[in-house]
C-alpha cells in the first residue's frame, strides 16, 4: 500500500549570541523529537495498542473493485445472506460505494461524505440522512463500516479511536490483523508482486452481529 516517507532536518551549531542559551535548548529540543521520531519507526513484531495516527494519504481519488458476501441478522431475529459486486470510489473526503448482485443489476448507491449521505435503490427516490450506517442499516438490513473501511482497505487504522494492530510474522511489513471500534479486521491474502494492495480481508462484529467478506479484484 501507500508509505509515506519521512524527512529530518539536518542543523548546525549556533553562533554565540546573547540568544545562544535559548537556541542551544531549542537544538536539544529538536534533536530529542528526531531520536523519538526514529524509535516510532520502528514497527513492533507483537500486538500493540496504541493511539492510532495513520491518516488517509494525500492521495486525492481511490478506487477499489471485487466481490462481497455480507452474512448478518435482520429486524426478526433471522439470519440473512447478501452477495455480489462492488466499485469504490473516493474523491477526497467523499466515498461513492456500488453495490450489485451477481447479475451485475445495481443494489444499491451509497455516497458518503462529512456533511450528509444518501443512499439510491432502484427505482425509488434517493434517501439523505447525516450517518450511512442508519440509511444502510434502515433500508438493507446491515450497514458496512464505510468510515473505517477508507483506511482499513489501505492497509491501517483508522486515526479517529484507539486500535490494536498486529503484523504478519510471516512479513512484518504486512498487518495480519486490526481491532477498532468494534470491529476485527482480518488480512488474509495480499497481491503477489509486481502487484501491491489487498486481495481478501474479512470483517467481523459481534453486536449487532455481522460478518463481511470482501474479495479485491487487480
């Protein structure tokens, strides 16, 4: 997935000057945020729990295509089964997320941003509401985690709660496995090289119960 390099600033000694004593402790200041800087780069091989800071990348459009098969409990107590296709794409702040059946026939157009969201079925009028996750729940019978799912597709926490994440001892450079905000994120494939990116990751909730398989297509 996307890395984001780091840089450090290289200084020098200042002059002597009736400032010297402030800017020899700003140096030592700088210089100690350098060394902590170098020590969080390190990538733990054990769980860890800590404050999550990944923030989505600069990258202004992302774009994800595969399948789903979604595995949760309606309003009565029953189990229930959904599956198909699905197109993600994000333009900043905004996620437009498709959903269709294995016909390929459009489910559903979920579009999401920090001001509102809507969601279109076919052949009726589109519905608003300010949380995707109560017009999904309301209209589909389950609702997918569409502000997590932006950054856990990247692979990474998502910056906004506190999260556990736990590297492939296989490859460290790989996440194995995230839990956040109730969720547990599983990465079960990555894209074999040239290729870069996810290939299957499985979410799971226990309250309400929900299950959600996602297969991406390269």
């Amino acid at each position: 997935m996307l890395i984001s390099n780091r840089s450090t600033r290289l200084f020098g000694r200042p002059f002597v000057s009736p400032q010297a004593p402030r800017r020899a402790a700003l140096g030592l200041a700088v210089a100690a945020a350098v060394a902590l800087t170098g020590c969080a780069s390190v990538k733990p091989r054990e769980p860890s729990t800590s404050n999550a800071t990944t923030s989505v990348t600069a990258q202004t459009s992302r774009a994800y295509h595969g399948r789903f098969a979604v595995q949760y409990v309606d309003q009565n107590g029953q189990q229930r089964n959904a599956y198909g296709n699905f197109d993600w794409q994000e333009a900043g702040d905004t996620v437009t997320l498709q959903l269709r059946n294995p016909l390929g026939q459009t489910l559903a157009i979920v579009t999401s941003s920090p001001a509102s969201a809507s969601l279109e079925l076919p052949n009726r009028q589109p519905l608003t509401a300010d949380n995707v996750s109560t017009l999904m729940q309301n209209a589909l019978g389950f609702a997918l985690p569409v502000e997590g799912l932006r950054y856990w597709l990247q692979p990474s926490a998502a910056p906004s709660s506190r999260a556990k994440t736990e590297q492939d001892p296989q490859d460290p450079s790989h996440l194995k496995e995230i839990v956040q905000d109730g969720w547990t994120i599983d990465y079960l494939a990555y894209a074999d090289a040239p290729a870069t990116g996810l290939k299957r990751v499985n979410l799971s909730r226990e309250q309400p119960p929900l299950d959600i398989k996602l297969v991406l297509d390269q």
